[in-house]
C-alpha cells in the first residue's frame, strides 16, 4: 500500500496570468504558499479475485472493469497515460471540501501520480510531477485551468512562481525569516463560504476576458513584485492586506461570476469589523474567502462571521511526498513507462 499526501494552496497576487494563453503571449506570476490541509490518496494492488478490475473511492465509489469506464476524468487520464495494467485501488480522503479554490483537483492529479509512480518503485522529482500534472490536465483531459496549482502542490512553501512566454516556468522560493513568515501567516484568516462550484465554469469566463482586461491582468502581474519586495523587507505587512483589497477588486471585474452577492456581503463584512483587505481563493464564484486581519481585530471578524466555519492553517514546505511506502508486489506486468521528457519542461530553480 502506497499513501501520498499533498497540500492545498493559497495564491495571493497574480492569479489569472497563469494561464497559458495569457503568459505565453505576455508571461506571468503568482506570489503563493501551500499550507497543512491535505490531499491523502491511497493506492494499493487489488487481488483478483473480484468482477471488478479497478475500485475508485472519492465522492462516489467506482468499480469498473476496464480503463474506458472510469467516471473520474484524472483517474482514468493519469491510469491511461501511466499504461497501469493490473488492478488498482484508489481511495481520496481531503481535509478540505473538493471545488472551493484551493486547488483541490490539481493536488489530486499530483498526488495520484505520486502514488502510482512509487507503486512502480519510482520516486519522481517536483518538476517531474508538476509537468506531469500540467500535461494530464491540460493536454489529456483539456480542462480549463491555469499552471499555478500543479506547480505549488509539487513543490510546497511559500513561491514566486513565473510563467515565460516559451511556455516554461521556473520557481523560486520566497527567502524571508521564519518570524516574518510567521507575522504574516498569523494575520490570515480563512472561512468557507459554504458555497462550491465548478472552477472550469467560472474559469473558462475568466479566460475569455482576458484580452480584453488586459489592463486589470497587467496589475495583477506587477503585484507580484511588490508583493514579494514587501515580504522580503521590514516594511509593514499591512500594505499586503491592502494589495490584496486591490487585486480582489481587480479579479472580480475579470467575470461576473468571480462574486456573487452572498460573497460580496461576506467580504463587505470582513472589511467593515477591521480586516485591511481579503479576497475568494481559486477561480472565484464560491468556496473559501481570505482575509488579512491584524491581530487586535481579527476576533471582532470571527464574530461578524460567526456563521461561517473558520479554518485554522499554516503555510508549509513539503509539497507533494510518499508518506507510507510498502509496494506488496511488481505490479506494472509489460507496462510502458511514459517519456514525459518529450513535454516541455519547466525550469528548476530551487526546491524546498
């Protein structure tokens, strides 16, 4: 039995330009982290002994004979593109709600292939799985997504991630004392809205209008650099909770369906009891709502939004691992192993 783990992600500044063809006509960035709520996937080798071949369990249990019948569109992409043969079980346990901007699905992708690589008693590197997860999600299953969340469930920490006009990227991890990190994770609260939604929709809206809010994404872009200057500096970490007032007022004109009115009454909320700024996590339309709030006014917000559930996180560093490793058999009988290499590939710069 195989069990990977991967964390959700929090993107703060540059959202939107991490979409292909947005960053590779005018490149990109995004200013992120990952934090300790998880993506668990087991995976082990089914005896045969069953009608079934292969047992997926998520939302919804699948037991299926053959690749062509499974549901789950990762599952049966990364089963396919992986060339798995013998029977698998496959079960997903998150500690966070799927569909709420946090990057669920891509730390699925990336944690699946972590696990069915370790099951053929591979170890791939975090440039060899985010690429991976890039391709099965963009090329494969042809979901409308960015690049942003393959890349920090990969790698972990908290990352300047930059998207080149080559179509490559490269990550470089955030250097700043363990003290300011912690200033500025202290001075973050994250509530779920109780709302979810399908990001492709609200994301392939967003796609659309990229072009023509050109302007908006360009200030995302450049957000990102000050962002990162404040971070590394003494300067106030409260000039990060106002850019990020300013990049939500910017995302939200992107679609109209980034917001909806509930969202706006919850953010109007967390503005009007001392939070300096906030906005909705992934895609927008639903999910989890952040908030910078210094510390002597974030009870006066919990209690405003008492109705919804706060969650308690920290960032983290890892990015995706193998954290229980005991393959029982050679599984993989006559499997191709897959020339990822022939994909273009990011460029490495740092891993944590």
């Amino acid at each position: 039995m195989i069990i990977s783990q991967t964390p959700f992600r929090i993107s703060f500044f540059g959202g939107g330009t991490d979409y292909p063809t947005w960053y590779r006509e005018h490149g990109g960035a995004v200013f992120s982290t990952t934090i300790n709520k998880y993506v668990y996937i087991t995976c082990r080798h089914l005896p045969p002994f069953f009608e079934h071949k292969h047992r997926i369990v998520y939302s919804k249990i699948e037991m299926v004979s053959e690749l062509s019948e499974i549901d789950h569109p990762s599952v049966r992409a990364c089963f396919r593109e992986m060339g798995i043969e013998d029977g698998l079980e496959i079960h997903y346990d998150g500690d966070l709600p799927a569909r709420s901007g946090i990057g669920s699905s891509s730390s699925f992708t990336v944690g699946l292939l972590n696990a069915l690589s370790a099951m053929r008693g591979q170890m791939r590197s975090k440039q060899e799985l985010a690429e991976q997860a890039l391709f099965i999600e963009q090329e494969v299953i042809k979901e409308a997504v960015g690049s942003q969340d393959q890349i920090a469930a990969a790698y972990g920490g908290l990352n300047r991630i930059d998207f080149h006009t080559n179509g490559s990227w490269s990550v470089k991890p955030v250097i700043v004392s363990p003290g300011r990190v912690e200033e500025f994770n202290d001075r973050l609260m994250l509530f779920f809205t109780g709302q979810s939604r399908i990001a492709s929709t609200v994301a392939t809206s967003k796609i659309n209008n990229l072009e023509i809010m050109g302007g908006h994404v360009r200030k995302m872009y450049q957000m990102v650099d000050e962002a990162q200057k404040i971070m590394q500096s003494s300067g106030d970490l409260d000039d990060l909770g106002r850019m990020l007032h300013d990049t939500w007022r910017l995302k939200r004109e992107l679609s109209e369906k980034v917001s909806n009115s509930a969202i706006d009454e919850i953010y109007e909320a967390g503005l009007s009891n001392g939070a300096l700024g906030g906005k909705i996590l992934g895609a927008g339309g639903g999910g989890f709502v952040l908030f910078y709030v210094p510390l002597k006014k974030q009870e006066q917000v919990r209690q405003a939004l008492r109705g919804l559930l706060e969650v308690d996180f920290r960032f983290e560093n890892n990015g995706s691992q193998i954290v229980h490793y005991n393959p029982s058999s050679a599984i993989y009988k006559g499997s191709r192993d897959r020339n990822w290499n022939s994909h273009p590939v990011g460029e490495k710069t740092a891993e944590l």
